[in-house]
C-alpha cells in the first residue's frame, strides 16, 4: 500500500508541480535561514498569456495514467492587473491503483509583483481529502497558508516571504516562460515556496532540440529542473526533471520528463488553443 501511494504521489506532482500546480507540500519546515537568489531576464517577453489553454497526457511506462490541463485569463481589479492561472489534472484509471484522483486549482498572480496574490488548490484522492489557501501579503511581505480536511478544525501556518519577486510551485513555471535566460548555458533562478519551505529553484538551458509531440513538432529548449522540488520515496528525482519549451517568445512546455526509481513519467502537449478571454 505504501508503494502504491507515493506512485500515486509521485504522478499527480509530476502531472501539476510541473504543469503549474501543487497540492503538495513537500520537504521539511524551514529550520534554518534561507538566502534568497535572483537571476531572470527583467524585460521578459511580450507574449501575453491570456487565453491560453494547454493539454497533456502522461504516461509512466507505457501506460496512460492521466490526464491534465491548464488555462488562463486576464483580470482586471481596481485598476491593477492579474493573471488567474488554472490547471486540474486526472488519473485515467488504465492501471488501477491510479483511479478515482482528481486534482485542480488556482493562482491569482499580480503583474506589478510578478508573484502570487492567492493559490487555492483542491485535492480529491479516493479517501484523501483536502484544500489549501495560500495567501501572500506582498507589502508586509507575510505567507499565510490554511489548510482543511472534511471533518478536521482548519490547520493555519504564516511564513515570512523573504523576497519578492517569489513564486509557487503552480507559478514558477510561467515565471519561468515569461522571464527566463533562454540562451543555451544560462540558469535563471528564483525563490519558490514548495507548500512548507522556500527553496531557490534553479533551471538551465541545456541545448537546442526539435521535439515531436502529439501537438506537433517544435523546435525547443531543452532545459533542467533541480530535482529538489520533486518529492521523497519512490518518485524522488536522483537526476534533474528535464523540460523541453518552444524557442519562439511563447516558450510552450511541449514536453516534461523525469527519471525516477522504477522508470519515468513524460507528459506530452497534446493540444494548445490560445484566444482571447472575455
């Protein structure tokens, strides 16, 4: 049984830490002082995210085990600027111990901070239920995070943010595509709260590479993730999660790969849309 969780773990953090979304929280508390590190492009891309809808499929080994998507809009409150990024993802049930999980959430990520106002995530896994509400004062630089088991009294951590720009796990990766160094050898890094701790995530430009996806062929980056954001057990990354992203200005995660102990999980783009939300 305890195989069959953290295979089911591992599958759902690969299908949304790396798809803009984490339910997790992995690792240990901060117990010691951490050092923030900065190093992205400030001037970013011009692409604009709104309306944009992606789609993957994942497979361990050779069996389809989920399916997730992720879309964005544009909000405009008060005169100030945000993005709602949106992802769920759900198990296709082909090997059994991966029915019934069923995971989605939100991130409100304010343009003048570059980081995120609010995550809410929703995590629906057979018996294992529970929500989380991430909210990130970003002028008194405080995290507080509320979670909540049906039946349970709520469960309400505060951190201090120790830098902005800072991001999430369901963040980072657009951060990332907006304001990455994609130069062949560069490393962007920036601060991420995993769900319990803050880590400096660092991401690096590997090579140029064409990929063929169900969505098509592109030519990509092909990049490295540290693995310290993947969990511990069975899915634990000995070696970097790699990302394959478009080298036009939209930088579209086509491909995601990692190598875990008993084998890999890959997700394929198998559809993008990109129109204009109302």
């Amino acid at each position: 049984m305890r195989m069959k969780r953290l295979l089911r773990k591992g599958i759902v953090f690969l299908a949304m830490a790396m798809l803009c979304l984490s339910i997790k929280a992995f690792g240990k508390e901060q117990t010691k002082e951490f050092y923030p590190m900065h190093n992205y492009n400030v001037e970013g891309t011009d692409y604009d995210f709104n309306g944009e809808e992606l789609k993957y499929s994942l497979h361990w080994w050779i069996f389809h085990i989920a399916d997730a998507k992720s879309w964005i809009t544009k909000e405009n409150k008060n005169g100030i600027l945000y993005y709602k990024f949106q992802s769920k993802v759900k198990t296709a049930g082909v090997v059994a111990f991966f029915k019934g999980v069923e995971d989605e959430g939100y991130s409100l990520w304010d343009t003048r901070f570059l980081s995120p106002r609010k995550t809410f995530l929703s995590q629906r896994e057979k018996r294992y239920i529970r929500d989380k509400l991430f909210s990130y004062d970003l002028e008194n630089m405080t995290l507080t995070v509320v979670s909540k088991k049906p039946g349970e009294k709520e469960k309400i951590k505060t951190y201090e943010i120790p830098a902005i720009p800072v991001e999430d796990i369901m963040t980072g990766i657009y951060f990332f595509r907006k304001y990455g160094i994609f130069e062949i050898g560069a490393e962007t890094v920036f601060p991420v709260f995993t769900g319990s701790r803050f880590i400096n995530t660092k991401v690096k430009v590997l090579k140029k590479e064409k990929v063929k996806v169900p969505a098509g062929t592109f030519e990509t980056f092909k990049c490295a993730l540290s693995g310290e954001v993947t969990p511990k057990g069975v899915f634990k990354m000995d070696k970097d999660v790699y990302m394959w992203l478009t080298t036009d200005e939209r930088h579209l995660p086509v491909k995601i790969e990692g190598e875990v102990l008993i084998g890999s999980v890959v997700a394929e783009l198998i559809r993008y849309k990109k129109g204009v939300k109302k």
